[in-house]
C-alpha cells in the first residue's frame, strides 16, 4: 500500500516514515503542499496523511484542490490544531478522517487499515480471488495455501490487479505503481513483470487477461 505522507516536521515525518515501513506500507514524503502536489500527480497513492500547517501553503487548499480534481484518494489529516471547527472545516474539504498532535501510533496505524479497507471495499485486511489470498498490509500473498515469494514489483502488480479484480488496470497506472523518484518503469518492463505473473499463476484456476488497447484483467478462469 503506497502512503503519501505531508509532513514539515522532520523529527514526527522521520518517525512516521520508519514506524510504516516497518509495517510495510510503501511511503513518499512531501515536506510541502507544492511538492506533493507533484507526487500525487507522478505516483499512484492509496493514502494521504496530510499536515494542515504547511510552510507554503495550509493543508485544507491542498485538499480542496485534490477534491477539486475529483481524486477519491482517503485522506487522513494529521495535525496540531485542535478544536471541534477546525476538524469540521477538514472533514466538510473531504479529509475522510482526523487525528490530532500528540497522536498513538497504534491509533493511527488502526485508522489506516480501516481507511484503506474502505477504500477498496474490504471487511478484512485480507484480498481473496480463488486459490489467491493477499494481505497488503503484510505484503504477503499465498496460493493454493503455500507461500508466494514474490519481488517486489511483482507483488505490486498482482496486488493491484487483486484490487480491482475483474477491472481493467491500464498498463500506465502498474507502471507509474512501479515507479519511483528518479527510476521510472517502462511499458515493457510491466509486460516482463506480468510475464512472470503469468507463469506462476498457471493452472490455479486464475489469469491475467490482456484487453488490447486498454490494460490487464486478473479474472478467474473457472
């Protein structure tokens, strides 16, 4: 699961960054409202964790501007102002949930999972489609009951897929799920990536099916 955190304080965003990476959430760090503007628009997010006390710009503008270009993306907004208005105003721009300075880590990390479940029409922190099982938090994936042991970008794109199962994922959105700051991920690299997906899923009663023109569809086969 990919995080954009929008954090100025380096010492809360240093520990926000180790606490999720070790929950094996995958996290961009924008210090400013104008750099993650640009992350949102070169990453796929699956998450926002958004200080309102930016140094360029207030974090409600940044989330009108992200409702204003209809992004569903869950927002979490993180922040020192206290008080019952100023929660109000953040949840009337479209933050989806709101949590106050000084904060429980596990508190927040629960309020994540419940975020991300919603947004993927989860009631478990577990992805089934056939013999597949995927617990994106634990980026984990079993099938058939044994262990996948997946790179990286393989799992990645097999989690998307799970995501959307029986939807088209467009070839651009697994590659710019790929990339990274400063290592960008071609169209042919996801086809290789796929490939192996491909093979590793034969004869489980699941496929990713090409639509000519559009993208990829991970669909039981049975």
């Amino acid at each position: 699961m990919n995080v954009l955190l929008v954090e100025d304080d380096p010492l809360i965003a240093q520990g926000l960054l180790q606490a999720l990476k070790q929950s094996a959430y995958t996290v961009v760090h924008a210090p400013y409202g104008e750099r993650a503007e640009g992350l949102l628009l070169a990453n796929d997010v699956d998450l926002i964790i958004l200080d309102l006390g930016l140094p360029d710009m207030d974090g409600l503008e940044l989330l009108r501007r992200l409702r204003a270009r209809q992004s569903r993306v869950p927002v979490l907004v993180l922040t020192a102002r206290d008080g019952v208005e100023q929660q109000v105003a953040a949840l009337d721009q479209g933050a989806d949930d709101y949590m106050e300075k000084p904060f429980d880590l596990r508190e927040l990390e629960a309020r994540l999972r419940a975020l991300l479940r919603r947004s993927h029409d989860l009631s478990t922190d577990e992805v089934s489609l056939g013999a597949l099982q995927l617990s994106p938090f634990q980026r984990t994936a079993t099938l058939n009951g044994e262990r996948l042991e997946l790179p990286a970008r393989e799992y990645e794109i097999l989690e998307i897929l799970s995501l959307h199962a029986n939807r088209v994922v467009t070839k651009a959105r697994l590659a710019q799920r790929l990339s990274r700051e400063g290592d960008e991920v071609g169209d042919n690299a996801v086809e290789v990536y796929v490939h192996r997906l491909r093979r590793r899923l034969q004869e489980s009663g699941l496929a990713i099916r090409t639509q000519r023109g559009a993208g990829y569809v991970l669909e039981e086969t049975g």
